[in-house]
C-alpha cells in the first residue's frame, strides 16, 4: 500500500515520525507546507473576511507519504495510541492507503 498522511497539528510530528520508524516504515517523504484556507485568508486580499475563522498561528500541515502495509500502519497507530497519542480521535490528520500495482 501506498501511505498518504496528512498531519494537521505540528506538535505531534516527532510522535509520528517515532512510531512510523518503530513500525518498520521507512523511506518516508516528508513534505511541510500550510493549509490552503489558512493561505487563502490572510495571503490574498479578496478573502481576507475568513481571517477571523482562523487563528494567527501559521495553518500548519505536513504530508507524509511512503510505502507500507496495513499491519505497520495498525501497529504506528497502536504506538501512537500506548504513548498517549490517539490520531483518530484527537483528529490529528487523516491517513490515505492505496494499493500498489507495481514497483520499478
């Protein structure tokens, strides 16, 4: 499978980088950038009337992708989860898994 994770809150990067490397997921790209909203509203003028649904601190967002299977994302998730950090329910981003077909 191939793993999308977009992780919404900064704070929690190392936790997810430690538990993707305790899974066995390795070879990961990982791709900082801001939220579009975020961008939207306080870069360009013509939105500038959403400011005020966001905060001041930067929209963060960071996109981690590599290839893994299933069980070594159940398993990042349970390391997540025993080291006190629940992904899915303190919705810290979303993970994607699409199938691979092949690999060259």
């Amino acid at each position: 499978m191939y793993m999308i994770l977009n992780l919404n809150k900064e704070k929690y990067l190392d936790d997810v980088l430690m538990a993707l490397t305790e899974a066995g997921i390795d070879n990961t790209i990982v791709l900082s950038g801001e939220s579009l909203g975020h961008k939207l509203a306080f870069d360009n003028p013509i939105f500038a009337g959403f400011r005020k649904s966001f905060s001041k601190e930067k929209g963060y967002a960071n996109v981690i992708m590599a290839i893994a299977e299933q069980e070594q994302i159940d398993f990042m998730l349970e390391e997540l989860k025993n080291s006190g950090v629940d992904f899915i329910k303190q919705e810290i981003g979303k993970i994607v898994l699409l199938p691979i077909e092949n690999i060259y």
